[in-house]
C-alpha cells in the first residue's frame, strides 16, 4: 500500500468520486425512464432535487464529478506524457488551486436559494431522516468501505502505487489493453459533455426550473441534443461501470463469486444503457401535461 502522500489521497478520492457518480448517474437514468410515463411522471421522480435539504448533496456531486475530471486529466497527462512526472507536485497544486477557486464560485450558484434560510427551515421538507439515507445512503456503504481498504485502516490486500497514480497500458490481456484505452479516450471526450451538462441543468438555471416539460422541450427543439445526450450517455454509463469492474477485481479474490457480481454488474449495465438510450427516442413523441 502506497502509505501517505498525494498519491495515495488523489487515487483513494479518485475512486471515491467516481462510485458515487456512477451511483448518482443510475438514479439519473431511472429519473430519465420515467419521461416514458409523461412530463408529470418525471417531475415526480425528481422532486426530491428539487428540495433545499437536498442542495448539499447536489453541490457534493458536482464537486465530484469536477474532480474526478480533474485528477483523471492530471493521470492522463503523465500516462502519455511520463517526462511531466518529474513535475507531478507543482502539476498537483496547480490542481488543487484551480479546484479551489471553483468550489466558491460553484457553490455561490447552486446553494445561492440556501442563502438567508435557517436550519429548521432547509430540513422542513425532509419528511424524516429515513427518507434522506434512502436517498443518500446507499452510496455511504461502498465509500466507506473503500476508505477503510484504500487507507492504512486495512490489513488487506496490497496495491503498489505511483506517487502520479500513472499505469502503463496493460500489455497481457487484449481486452485490459482497450478497456484502459477507452477510459482515457472517453475520459477525453466527457470532460466537456458532462461539465457542459452540468452547467447548463445546474449552474446556467435553477435545478427547479428542470421540469418534465423542459427536457420534452429541449428534444423537440434540436434533435442534435438526444444524440449529445446519446453519447454522453454510452460513454459516461460504459466508463463508470468499467471503473466499478476495476475497483471490484482489486478488492474480490478470483473465483466464481467474483466472476457472478461482475456479471451481473454488466447484465444490468447493458439493460440499463438500452432502456436509457431508447427513451431518448420517445421523449420528442410525448404530449406535454401527460
């Protein structure tokens, strides 16, 4: 185990941020299934959102997703560039400056309604603590489990890492090879899909003002948008579940056990892409007020 330093943290963090998104990205999908119901379905289904309580845990998301984007684009930069590791430090604080600039900003638009409200008032629509950690809890189990394994916490099973977090491309294994290259191309091209999505549902407007019917709309407007959303879509459920499969052979001994999760982690991805991308194709067909 790799004790100490930024690499240890920024690939443990990497990790953390990357199973909570891949989490978040499920419900997003269901929240997007429901589109085949009506609008009013979908607004349903993303009530939840749309309430203060919940804004802490929408700034968290973004959070994360920006630095995953950050740290993956940090590792690619030494995986294809090895001559920059002899400047990983300073590459690293450059980083984590340009993280922290952002936070403020971020966080001044999306929490901006949370601003004047006391407690009572933010908590008032939680309708019990039960209701939130059904929301939110079940992303708790496997981020503490992986801080507990990716820190000193563990006896387990050791993992070298590069203070740069950098691997070279796999050479035994054909398909470990493209998996490896796909992470880094998709990583690529998701960088600007999901921070322009991102800005545009959560920055740009108020999450409130994401209803059934504006996401009808935005279909109906420009076709180009499903195949944007398309691609984010196979790109972003394929990366993540990817780097679930990754995660789970680090910490799962070969065997049938290993071999039964991760194929029903790619039974129900594949299913889950299907449903999520033929949705898409219906949403422009949808009556609005359904």
């Amino acid at each position: 185990m790799y004790r100490g330093g930024t690499g240890q943290w920024t690939w443990l963090l990497h990790r953390i941020s990357g199973v909570a998104i891949v989490y978040f990205l499920t419900l997003h999908i269901y929240e997007t299934l429901q589109l085949a119901l009506g609008p009013a379905a979908y607004d349903e289904a993303t009530a939840v959102y749309k309430q203060p309580w919940f804004r802490p845990f929408e700034f968290a998301l973004v959070m994360a997703v920006v630095y995953h984007a950050f740290n993956g684009g940090r590792v690619m930069l030494f995986d294809y560039f090895p001559s920059l590791t002899r400047y990983r430090k300073q590459i690293f604080w450059i980083g984590i400056v340009l993280l922290v600039a952002l936070t403020p900003i971020i966080g001044y638009f999306m929490l901006s309604e949370l601003f004047g409200m006391g407690l009572a008032e933010i908590f008032a629509s939680m309708n019990g603590i039960g209701y939130a950690a059904l929301i939110v809890g079940p992303v708790a189990i496997p981020v503490l489990y992986l801080l507990w394994r990716g820190s000193a916490l563990s006896e387990g099973r050791r993992m070298i890492l590069s203070a740069s977090n950098s691997t070279p491309a796999p050479a035994a294994s054909r398909f470990e090879k493209l998996a490896w290259s796909f992470m880094r191309i998709s990583g690529i091209v998701l960088v600007f899909l999901v921070l322009a999505h991102l800005f545009i549902m959560h920055i740009e407007r108020d999450i409130a003002e994401v209803t059934g019917e504006f996401v009808v709309d935005r279909f109906r407007a420009n076709s180009v948008w499903i195949a944007i959303d398309l691609t984010m879509l196979f790109l972003a459920w394929l990366h993540g579940l990817n780097g679930v499969r990754v995660v789970l052979s680090d910490y799962m001994r070969r065997g049938a056990p290993r071999r039964i999760v991760l194929g029903a982690i790619g039974a129900f991805g594949v299913m889950w892409l299907v449903a999520g991308g033929a949705v898409l194709f219906v949403i422009p067909t949808l009556v609005i007020g359904a």
